[in-house]
C-alpha cells in the first residue's frame, strides 16, 4: 500500500507513524471517512508544519502542555520529536522545570520520567550521547 500524506506527515514528524496515528487512519478507512480525517489533518498540519515557532520550539511547548496535562504517552511522542528537531537535554529539563509551575511536582516528576527515557531511547540509538 502506498504512504498517504497524512503518513508522511507523521513521518517527517516523529521519523515514524505512531500506533495511534495508525489506528486514526485505519478507523477512518474502515468507517468511510477518510474525508473528515483529511479535514481534520488539514487543520493540524497548518496548525503545526506552517507556524511560526520552529519545529524545535513547538515540539518543547507541545510537551511542557502535555506534562501539564498528565498526559504520558502523547508527551513521550513530542519528546522524541524535540530530541530529533535538535533538543538536548538541558532544553528538555528547562521544560520540565516549567511544566512544575502549572502543573506542580507531578508535571515536574512525569517530564523527568519522559525526558529520561527519550533521551535514554536516543542514546541507545545512535550509540553516542543524546545531547551531542
């Protein structure tokens, strides 16, 4: 089957289609509905892929809202995607260090969390530091 655009989006991204993704674009096949996903997408790839904040910069805010939010697994998603937009670890900590001010100790605690595995996922990738 050939990569749609809304795939290709997710992959330029995350450098991957996540599950969830996945299953969005399933669901919409399965129910005939692939028009609203694409309405739906249209919106979210102006909203994201033609702002004005640099794709490093809205992936850093997309995960301090989420750790507000206490939202883990979308989190863990925009972290790896600061990290391959070029974030390191001191950038990625800073946002975890605001993420206290709205959402107190558990916001601080869950970007801890998720920062460290991402950067860990990073490290064990590429074999080198993830901050380099």
């Amino acid at each position: 089957m050939n990569e749609t655009p809304v795939e290709a989006r997710y992959k330029e991204l995350f450098g991957y289609v996540p599950d969830s993704i996945r299953l969005r674009i399933d669901l919409a096949r399965v129910a005939g509905r692939e028009t609203a996903l694409e309405a739906i997408e249209h919106l979210r790839d102006t909203l994201i892929h033609h702002n004005p904040l640099e794709r490093k910069i809205q992936q850093l805010v997309h995960l301090g809202m989420l750790l507000a939010l206490g939202r883990e697994a979308p989190a863990l998603l925009h972290a790896r995607a600061a990290i391959q937009a070029g974030a390191g670890a001191p950038e990625l900590h800073g946002v975890c260090e605001t993420a206290a001010i709205v959402g107190g100790m558990p916001a601080y605690s869950l970007g801890v969390q998720v920062v460290s595995r991402a950067l860990q996922e990073t490290t064990h990738a590429t074999g080198g530091n993830a901050d380099e």
